[in-house]
C-alpha cells in the first residue's frame, strides 16, 4: 500500500504543479488577476497537502495513519480534479469577450461587503453559479449573452446566490419559518386513515420540502429586481418568456422535482415585486406579455398545490426579511433615468440605459452597445470600484 | 438558470469536513502512540471548530427528522438532508459500532476537547466511521460536478 500511496501523491505532485504552471503562465485580463491568485492559492495549498503526505509516508507513518494518508489522497486528488476541470477553465480560455461580464460582476462584489473580497471568473453555459464562499466563484452565461449588455442583469439574479450562502445560517433560518407555516396551511381540517390520506400527507411533504429550493429562487429574483431595476425585468422577460411551454405549466410530478418555482409563478412575484419598486411600466407590459403567450398556448394557471393565493403573505414577508439580511444595493432613481452614461454613474446605470437604447432604437442599438461597452473597458478599474463598502462602515 | 449550486455547495462542505477529520484523526493517532507534530497539532485545532460546527448543523437537522413520527427536515439544503438520513439509516440499522451512532451528537462533541486517553480512542473510532460516511456522499457530488470517469 505504501508503494501505491507514494505513487498516487507524485502523481497529484506533479499534477499539481503543472496546473500551478500553467495558471501563472497564462496572461490573464486584469479583472481575472484575482481571481487567478485565489485558483494558484488553493493549488499550492492541496500541493502543500501532497507534500506532507509524501513526508508521512518517508517517516513510515502510515503504520499508524493508512487511513487518513489514503482519505486524503483521495480528497486532494478530487479537489484537484475541480480546480483542474471546472475552475481554471476560466482563466486558461483568456477570452478577451470575457471583459464586460468580469467587469459587471466585478463592480457587483465591490459594492458588497460580504462578497468584496470574493474573486469570481465566467464560463460558458446556461445562467448558473457556483456559490461556496470563501472558495472563487464561477458564474456561468451563454456565449452569444457574454457578448452584450442586455443580459448582463440576469447576474444579478445568481448573485442573490452567493448573497445566500454568505447568511446562510440566518436565511435558512427564515425559510423554515417559511416552510412550517406553509406546512400549517396545507393541514387539512381532519384526518382519515387511508391509502388515500397517506398519499395525500406525503404530496403535502413533498410540497413543503420543495419550498426550501423556490424561496431561495425566489430571493434571487428579488435580489436580480432589487439590484437592477427595470433592466432585469426587461432581461428576465425577454430572455425567459418564450423559451418553452414548462415555463408557464407543469404537472404535479414534475414541480416535485423543480429547482424552480414555474416561471409564469416567478413573473407573477417579479410584476408585483417591481410594482412596488415604482417600476409599473415595465411591470405592467410582463405582466401583459406572459398573459397573450399561455392564451396562445391554451394555458390556464395552476400550480397544483405547490403555490396558492393564500402562500402569498408568507411568501412575501419571508422574501422581505431576507432582503433586510441580505443588503443588496438598491438601484437609485439616477440609475433609471435616461440620460448618457459616462463613468461618474453605476454599471445598472449603464444596463439600464442599454435597455432603454435598445427599446427606442432597435436598428442604432449595436452601435451604441459596441462604444458603451468599449468605453466601460477603457475605465481604469480602480475608478470603477470604488463603492468598497467596508469604507462606508469606516466612516 | 440550474441548481447546480447545491452540489458545488455540497461538494465544498465535504471536501472542508473529510479535511478536517483526516487532521484531526491523525493528530489523535500519533498523539496516542506518543509521537508530537506541532504542525498538525495547531492544524488540528482549527479541525476541532470545523467539525463542532458541522456537528450541530448535523444534530440540528437529525433532530427534526428522527422524531418519532418522521417529519420533513425544514430549512436544511436538499443535499444536507440526503447526509443525515443516510447517518440515521446506519443509526438505526447498527451499520456502524462507534459511539457516533449509538449516543447522542452531543456526546460526541465533548469528546472532541478531551485529553482523556479512553475519549481520544472513542473519537478515532467516530471520525473512522464519520469518514466513511462523508467519502459515500460526497460521491454523488462528483458525479455531477466532474461526470464520473
């Protein structure tokens, strides 16, 4: 065994530091510096780790230790195994397109206090994260999306994420609250003892444990809303609105096994949500737009228990409390107005007014886009994020 | 828009947990065969609150669900829920022998600052099966994060 062990950690070794070579080889972008240091970082640590493996086992410790010396090779091994397929992709591409969305999520880390230190790269592939803080984040978007601005507010959206596991202990917190009470409303009046009644308390269950995931879908598109103001409901609606007929109804196996509330349910909380933020016009023409598609699909809402009106007051002041935990910046009146962006402004100033450009003048919106986004590029980064919040608690 | 950020989430917390007991596991061991390593001795510190902590979200969530009429375990993630019943599977099935599986959590995390001979040799046998639970979850994390081999 001691053979195979000493074999196995000089592999990961020199794994690990071909990876590392690799990595600091690679001319990064400079909104991927950081992000590149934390990925080297936790390299060197596991190479760090393969090293006192190697030592134990030239000491003849694993006499004593055979188990742990063989769990932690394996545990480095699979560590390794990420860093080398999912999280140094992002800095081994070098994507000069990789800009823009570096930049949007850049500035969105900077103005929070919990996550200003979190380095985060890009990927390709539909919207996702990857939210373990203290550990690089990775946020995942589609090719063509990367590209331009209008989508950049979905960001928002998988921020509320990592805004998630930064409280985790505190939302969860809420979100049983959240679940009990749903729990309490789905009690019937009174109890039989049959097949039937034993179905329907394991339906009830199934309805209830499924919360846990949509409150915090939910909380997300709260935060996306928060954060971006109309801009995320234009790329919320636009972006989700016609992509498939699950999106407006499932049936009742299918929402079991759901990440996510039915979009037509999130549009729903979204229009009201923005409602109340003062953004009626965008909210009324969603609300408009979801209705015409399920008339046209022959759709007509339900939710089959998962979601009643009578969830709603609960729904809401859980999402409210979460929000108060949460913190997230607040788009301003400045932010939605119309007017030309220049530096002094925030980027949901900038996607704000892309939406906008693109609303008024489909046809001239490329060009726009093209100069708003080389412009944002040439801004020195440090002028960029300068709403470091750990400065305001200074003050 | 998927969810797989409860896996990566997952994965993360069982690579930190398996860390954690491996250190403090081999402390323990050298410890009792009188060997000293101060390097692991103050690393395996820091595995003591890792685990303490772990521990509670652990008894938290064993508590709901180990009622005597089985109830939903409530604002604990999907994948953290998965963990505790299969640690309330091999409670209940004597699947294991260590005192992690037949006393109370709490005991357990008293155990972890003990300097008692006869507690420290407990503790080597709890984080022995421990390890083994955490090393069979953290498996199906793989096979989504990295699609299994």
């Amino acid at each position: 065994m001691r053979t195979i062990l000493q074999e196995s950690n000089l592999d990961l070794l020199s794994e690990a530091e071909r990876l590392i070579t690799a990595l600091t080889d690679t001319l990064v972008v400079p909104e991927l510096v950081a992000y590149r240091d934390r990925v080297v970082q936790a390299c060197t640590d596991m190479r760090e780790q393969v090293h006192h493996n190697l030592r134990d086992l030239e000491l003849g410790r694993d006499d004593i230790l055979p188990e742990e010396i063989l769990s932690e090779t394996q545990r480095l091994t699979l560590g390794l195994r990420l860093y080398n397929r999912r999280l140094a992709g992002p800095i081994l591409r070098g994507l000069e397109s990789d800009r823009l969305s570096l930049r949007v999520i850049g500035w969105l880390h900077a103005v929070h206090k919990e996550t200003v230190d979190v380095p985060a790269a890009v990927s390709t592939e539909e919207f996702s994260i990857w939210p373990a803080p203290p550990h690089p984040v990775v946020y995942f978007m589609p090719a063509s999306a990367q590209c331009g601005l209008l989508y950049q507010p979905l960001f928002f959206h998988e921020f509320g994420h990592l805004l998630y596991a930064c409280h985790k202990p505190e939302m969860d917190n809420l979100v049983q609250d959240l679940q009990t009470e749903i729990a309490e409303l789905l009690e019937p009046l009174a109890r039989r003892n049959d097949i039937h009644a034993q179905a329907e308390e394991r339906q009830r269950i199934i309805i209830v444990l499924t919360w846990y995931k949509w409150a915090q879908e939910l909380f997300c598109d709260a935060i996306g809303l928060t954060i971006g103001g109309t801009a995320f409901i234009h790329a919320f609606n636009r972006y989700l609105r016609i992509s498939q007929r699950t999106e407006y109804h499932c049936s009742p196996d299918e929402l079991g096994l759901r990440p996510h509330p039915v979009t037509w349910l999130r549009a729903r909380l979204l229009v009201r949500r923005a409602r109340e933020l003062g953004c009626d016009t965008a909210a009324d023409a969603m609300e408009r737009q979801w209705a015409t598609i399920a008339n046209t699909l022959g759709i007509a809402e339900d939710y089959y228990g998962f979601y009643e009106d009578e969830f709603l007051p609960l729904i809401w002041q859980t999402l409210d409390d979460m929000l108060v935990e949460a913190e997230p910046y607040h788009f301003t009146e400045q932010d939605l107005r119309n007017e030309e962006w220049d530096h002094g402004f925030t980027v949901v100033h900038l996607l704000n007014q892309a939406w906008h450009q693109f609303q008024t003048d489909m046809d001239s919106y490329p060009e726009w886009e093209h100069q708003a986004v080389f412009d944002l590029l040439r801004i020195p980064l440090e002028d960029l994020w300068t709403g470091d919040p750990r400065a305001d608690d200074e003050t | 828009m998927t969810a797989d950020w409860l896996t990566f989430q997952s994965f993360q917390r069982s690579q930190e947990v398996l860390k954690a007991i491996n250190t403090l596991s081999a402390h323990l061991k050298l410890t009792l065969n009188g060997i000293a390593d101060e390097e692991l001795s103050q690393a395996a510190s820091q595995s003591v609150e890792a685990l303490r902590a772990f521990l509670n979200e652990l008894e938290a969530a064993a508590r709901q669900a180990d009622q005597t009429e089985p109830a939903p375990m409530l604002g604990v993630d999907p994948r953290l829920q998965q963990l505790v019943r299969s640690y309330l599977v091999a409670r209940h099935h004597r699947r294991f022998r260590s005192c992690l599986f037949t006393e109370p959590i709490s005991d357990i995390k008293a155990l972890l600052t003990s300097n008692a001979r006869d507690d420290q040799e407990a503790l080597v046998k709890c984080l022995a099966e421990l390890r083994v639970l955490v090393e069979e979850h953290i498996y199906d994390d793989v096979d989504q994060i990295l699609d299994a081999i």
